[in-house]
C-alpha cells in the first residue's frame, strides 16, 4: 500500500495539477505531464522487481496500466485544448482584421500599428490577465478524478472481494 498503491495515485493527482495551469504555458503543462508518466513508469519498472516474475497480467500491472493511461489522456486533453484555444485566438484576429479592412478610412500604416497593438494585448492577456478558462480543462477538472476514483472503487472492490 504504502510503497506502491498511494506514490503511483499522488502521481497521477500530480499530473491533474495542469488543469489549472494557462493553455499557453506549453512547457509547463507538457513538462508536468511527460514527468508524470516517466516517474511513474520507473515505479511500475521497480516495484515489478520486487514480485515473481510470471506470464499472466497482475493486478499490479492493471493499477499501473490505469494510471498510465490517465497521464496519457491528460496529456491529450492538453492537446486538445490548446488546438481550441489556438483556433479561437485565429477565429478572433480574423474577425478583428475583416473589421479593420472594411473601414476605408484607415490607411496602411495605421493597421500596422494597429495590428502590432492588439499582438501585444493578447501577449498580455493570455501571460498576465489570463481569466479566461478553456472549455476542456473546466470539464477535466471534474471527469478525471471522478474518472480515477471510480476505477480505484472498482479495483479495490474487486480484488479485496476475490480475497475472502
């Protein structure tokens, strides 16, 4: 319990950690969730060395299995909402350049400074005021630890009940 069943489930709570960390902080998210899965493939490699070895899948092997693949499907949530927070961001300039060649009035150079103006607000607004929250991570937030705790019920249900 102690050396294998609570390390692994603080692992994958750590890699839950990037839901709440800005979609645009690539390097910390990705860095969070590659660390996550190393740490816990090197777990699984050596609390392997401390059980016989045998042919068959342990329950073990499935806990670790599980968990694995929560950190990968975190790690594709990742993916998922900074693709939408990307598309968003281009839907938002188009929008915004279509607006600004519409209006005769404004000449070349003006859009120019104009265009590098609203550049350094959105730097701003996603480094600094960052408020806004992607969709996917609000929705993760919930359904990952929802997702894990049901799995680890089932399992400790399941294995303690084929003891008895």
């Amino acid at each position: 319990m102690m050396n294998v069943y609570i390390p692994s489930s603080l692992v994958v709570m750590l890699s839950w950690l990037s839901f709440w960390i800005d979609v645009h902080a690539s390097p910390a998210r990705i860095t969070l969730g590659v660390t996550s899965i190393l740490t816990l493939v090197t777990h699984l490699v050596q609390s392997r060395s401390f059980v016989p070895p045998v042919d068959y899948l342990k329950a073990l092997d499935i806990w670790f299995i599980f968990c694995i693949v929560l950190i990968f499907f975190s790690l594709l949530e990742y993916a998922l909402a900074y693709q939408s927070a990307i598309t968003a961001r281009q839907q938002k300039k188009e929008t915004r350049r279509r607006s600004s060649d519409t209006d005769p009035k404004k000449g070349k150079d003006p859009e120019k400074i104009q265009g590098w103006v609203s550049h350094w607000k959105d730097i701003k607004k996603t480094l600094i005021d960052s408020k806004h929250v992607n969709a996917y991570d609000k929705v993760s937030r919930y359904v990952f630890p929802f997702v894990f705790i049901n799995f680890a019920s089932f399992y400790w249900i399941y294995y303690l009940a084929r003891r008895i």
